[in-house]
C-alpha cells in the first residue's frame, strides 16, 4: 500500500477498500462543512458510494490518469489530496482537497499539498497544476497563495453549489517555478 510520509504528523495514504468505511464517516461528519464548497458531497450517503470512488480512483491510479490519497493527521484521516485527470500530452494537471473541519488551520494542508507538487513535479514529470476555488472560499484560496501559485483569473459561473452558480478562481504553478524555489 503506497503511503507518503510527509513529517511526524501527516502521512498521505492511497485509500483501498477497507478504507471506505472510515472515508464515508469522515465526509458524514462533516457533511455540513464541505457542502458549503464541494458540490458532490450530498450524493455521499453510504460507505457503499465511498467504495465505489475510492475503486475509481485505484482505477485511474493503473491507468496512471490520477490518483487521490487520504490524508491523515497523528494518524487519523482528516482530509482527501488528488489529481482528477492526467494530460500526459501537455504534462499538466489539476488538483483537489478538502480537510475536516477540525482538522483546519494546522497548516495540513499546506503541507500535503507540498508534497503532492513534489510528486507531480519530480515524480510523473509533469510541468503545469491547476487549483480551482470557489472565490468566496477563502481558506481554499489560502493554500495557492501561500504557495506562490499564479492566479491566472477566474471562471464564471464554473461551479453549480447547492442550486447556486458560483465563480471558481484559477491558480497554476509551472514546473520550472516550483523547483526554482
């Protein structure tokens, strides 16, 4: 099982099947948190839906077009990191996250996705990631930010949350700015 040990706190994990359970409780606990900014989340309603998304990221994982891992904090699982799609013809790719609740403002973030550009960066070689947040999430947009990503503007209307259309901010980071740091 792949795990990526980022300091003595944070470990990234690939989820498996026998994580779906504990995956599905981590969302179900906080449900009302995340679905202010994850629009999937009320389609979350049993241990059975996190079994089949964690079988479509191993999935995706083989067929190396993206991957997920769960995070985990003084090891227990408090968030989710991955790429949804791979474009492997102009080496670039986009990623996502999400923490519980409790589990924000410890800089876990910041830290996981660190390492996860190191991964894209040294390990598939790619040269482009893309963050999307919803502009009015601003703890999201922290993480590009802090991380010295470009904004590069936004996207209207690029979300449908809840019934509501929302405006998704666009960040990048370029292969050659992230090693030059």
């Amino acid at each position: 099982m792949f795990t990526m040990k980022i300091d003595s706190e944070i470990e990234l994990q690939l989820l498996q099947s026998q994580h779906a359970e504990e995956f599905f409780h981590l969302i179900n606990q906080n449900r009302t948190f995340l679905k202010k900014w994850l629009p999937w989340v009320n389609e979350i309603l049993s241990p059975i839906q996190t079994q089949g998304l964690i079988s479509f990221w191993l999935i995706q994982l083989s067929g190396h077009n993206g991957f997920s891992f769960g995070i985990r904090y003084k090891g227990r699982l408090v968030g989710n990191i991955g790429s949804q799609y791979i474009d492997w013809y102009n080496r670039q790719t986009s990623i996502g996250y999400f923490l519980a609740e409790d589990a924000v403002g410890k800089g876990i973030m910041t830290r996981s996705v660190q390492a996860v550009l190191n991964y894209i960066f040294f390990e598939l070689g790619l040269n482009r990631i893309e963050i999307r947040c919803g502009e009015k999430n601003l703890k999201s947009r922290a993480i590009p930010e802090r991380l010295g990503f470009t904004y590069e503007g936004f996207v209207r209307d690029g979300e449908n949350l809840n019934g509501q259309f929302h405006h998704l901010l666009m960040y990048s980071m370029l292969a050659r700015e992230w090693m030059g740091k």
